[in-house]
C-alpha cells in the first residue's frame, strides 16, 4: 500500500496494529456492555439496534462483529457474528439452518446463449423450483443418517417429508446460476437451504426456548427475541443435534442439485465435460470453536466462515458478479466474512418501488439471461441489494479473491 492509498483510507477507516495485520473495520461501537465491531460504513436503525442488544447479551463474549452486507433480521441482524458462552441462541441462527452456497468449476470455457437457454430448461426439468417439492421421495442414500440412539423429535417428524425437499431449490434469494470466471472457466454455483425442515426445528426450539426463559425469569427482554437454550441442558444438547442434522440436509441438497445440473452439462458437451470438486459453506448455524483463548459457541447468521484453511462462496445479487474467496482467519472478526451483497430494501419495498423495465434493461444490455419476469420478481433485483463490488472492499482484511464470477445465466424459484 502506498502512503497516498493509506491516507484516503484512513479518513473514514480506524487502524490498529493487532494480530500481525491491519484491522481495517469502519469502525468501533463502546456504547454497550460488549464492543461493536464493524465492517460496515453504515448501518440501518433496526440492525444497529439489534446488535445493542447482542452486546447487553449476558452470555455473549468478547465483542459483537457486524459483516458488510449486515441488515435487520430477527433478534439477531443477518451479516452477523456473536460468541456465546454456556448457551445457544435458536434465532441466532435463524429459520433457514445450514442455508449456503456450493460452485463447481467445469472445463468448459463457453457455453452460446442458445445451447445455453436449452441447458437452462433441462436443468428446471430435473430440479424443482419454489414451493415445489419431487413428486416421489428421492433415494436414501441421498439424505443425512438419523441418529436413532439420540432424541431428534422434529427431524424424525419431519423427515418423510423431507426426502420430497432434498434437491429442490427453494424460493427467495436461492438461485443456480452459470458464471464465467476470471479464471477463463465456467462455473455453476447454487444457493439454498434447509427447506421446511430447516424451519421446522428453528421454530419448535426458538419457542423451547422462548417458554424455557420465561419459567427462568431470564434477564433478556422477550422483545429482542434472543431466547436461549444451555449448551449442557437436554434441550440443547438436543437443538444442536438436529441443528447439525438440518446443516447436513442443506448440504445433501446442494450437492444433489449440483449433481443434476452436471448431468445436464454432461449430456450437451459430452467426453468432452469435467469438473473440479465441489466447494461447499454455509451460512446460518452455530459452532463450538476456540477464539481469544476460550472455547465458544459461535453463531454466523448470514456470515461465512473465513479461517486460513476455509476457501468459500461470496455471492452477489442477480445480475452481479460472485467470489470464491480464501480466508485470512481474522480474529476480530471470529475469523468470519459476509454471506453475500446484503439487502439495502425489504421485498415489498422493492416491489413496489423499483422499475421493471429499468431493472430487466440493466440486465439485457448484460446478456444475462434472467429471472425477472413481473414486478413480483424485483424483490430479487440487482437494486435491492448493496453493492457487491463495495461490500468487498470493506471486507479486504477478511478474504482474499481467488476467482471473480461473472453471470451468463440464472434460475430462481
């Protein structure tokens, strides 16, 4: 860096020499009983606000670290990272456990658009999208083991269900999208989640806990929506057990869909297709891991894992370039970077307010070949999200690019 580059930076971002590198987060919050650290410039009301109450959490340590793409969740902002002790948070991690991303490198270096738009079809034939789910539950060898030795009531409840949901897409921002990379290959890359079953066990444990704290005369207010479980009670032994359960389910349904979608490319390009292995992470769940010298319990809502060894999954809004990144194991950060762009509007704001015709014209003139249709589709447009490009530059001293993904094509549910 040079001292020029330095000085402009450094007008709107704080220094600090710790842990060998530059701490180049925006800024510090030491208003509350935890600090706040962020790697972000600006930040709605409702997400700071919520992140006030994960830094007066009682069993939260350290500090409270806030990702780029940072924006209001529920009890907890998504782009989020808290460590706890001796409990778990149901809502830290939130309805979707295990959501998150998987990309696959091909040996293809172009697809034409036309042969393209065919792959598209065959690819939407064998993966159902939205609220659809298979008309026949899928092979077994498809779906995580279920431990019948441990109690796992809503995952043995749900799982019938759940072998019609491994492999399907899902609604909302999950997509599969073809990309060119910076490496000159094309890529596949998916995001999606733990369906209903994901849900399920969120709900049934956030309402454990919810009653649980309410017999406890817990000290957290019920309205910041932060209800815990003890990590050494029955409860939430039994949370984190079908937690990691809905985890591997997302997983299992990534790499199912990803297996279809190389079908699909096996069969148009032939001997001549191959493929590197699949780079997998996710997004919302919680882990016990080591930080600052003690064992914790780290929840990442909307926020990746980014140690020395994890390469993982950035991606961008629909029309907007994605990254395959390599951590740098920041400890400020609970060695953590953002999931993605971050909304800057709610769906129903986007609806409303954004331009069809402006919206699908950005994306023409780009030769994407995209999912906005109707106005209902604009809550998935490039403009209700932050700025990818911006969103990387705060989050410099958290990854290193490997490979920057430009999108030719995507489906959505």
């Amino acid at each position: 860096m040079s001292p020029s580059f330095l000085g402009k930076i450094k007008k709107i971002r704080s220094f600090a020499f710790k842990h060998s590198f530059f701490s180049l987060m925006v800024r510090e919050m030491k208003t509350e009983k935890l600090p706040i650290k962020m790697w972000i410039d600006d930040v709605e009301a409702g997400a700071m606000e919520q992140a006030r109450n994960l830094a007066n959490f009682p069993y939260a340590v350290k500090h409270i670290a806030l990702m780029p793409d940072c924006h209001q969740g529920f009890g907890m902002p998504i782009g989020g990272v808290m460590a706890t002790r001796e409990v778990i948070v149901p809502n830290a991690v939130g309805v979707d456990i295990g959501c998150g991303m998987c990309a696959v490198q091909t040996s293809l270096t172009d697809i034409p658009q036309k042969q393209l738009k065919k792959m598209l079809t065959d690819i939407r034939a064998r993966i159902p999208l939205g609220f659809k789910h298979h008309k026949k539950p899928q092979d077994a060898s498809r779906m995580p083991e279920v431990d019948d030795s441990k109690p796992m009531p809503v995952v043995k409840r749900e799982y019938q269900s759940a072998t019609r949901q491994v492999g399907t897409l899902g609604g909302g921002n999950h997509f599969i999208e073809v990309q060119k990379g910076s490496d000159g290959q094309v890529w596949i890359m998916i995001h999606s989640g733990s369906r209903n079953i994901g849900k399920q066990v969120a709900d049934y444990y956030n309402k454990m806990a919810i009653r649980l704290n309410q017999q406890w005369k817990s000290p957290v207010p019920k309205a910041h929506q932060l209800a815990y479980l003890p990590i050494d009670s029955k409860e939430g032994q039994q949370y984190i057990r079908e937690m990691k359960y809905c985890v591997d389910f997302a997983l299992a349904s990534r790499r199912l869909m990803m297996d279809r979608s190389l079908e699909v490319f096996g069969n148009h390009f032939g001997e001549h297709f191959a493929y590197a292995p699949m780079i997998n992470i996710a997004h919302n769940y919680a882990a016990i891991e080591t930080h600052f010298g003690q064992e914790v319990v780290v929840h990442r809502k909307g926020a990746t894992k980014a140690d020395r060894d994890t390469v993982g999954i950035i991606p961008g809004s629909q029309g907007a370039n994605s990254y395959i990144v390599k951590g740098k194991g920041n400890k400020d950060s609970f060695e953590s970077c953002s999931h993605g762009a971050g909304r800057t509007m709610g769906r129903k704001q986007a609806i409303r307010t954004l331009n069809l015709e402006e919206e699908t014209r950005k994306l023409n003139e780009k030769g994407i070949l995209h999912a906005i249709r109707s106005q209902r589709d604009l809550e998935e447009a490039a403009s209700a999200y932050k700025d990818i490009s911006k969103v990387m530059e705060l989050q410099k001293d958290l990854v290193d690019i490997m490979v920057e993904l430009s999108p030719m094509a995507v489906i959505k549910g």
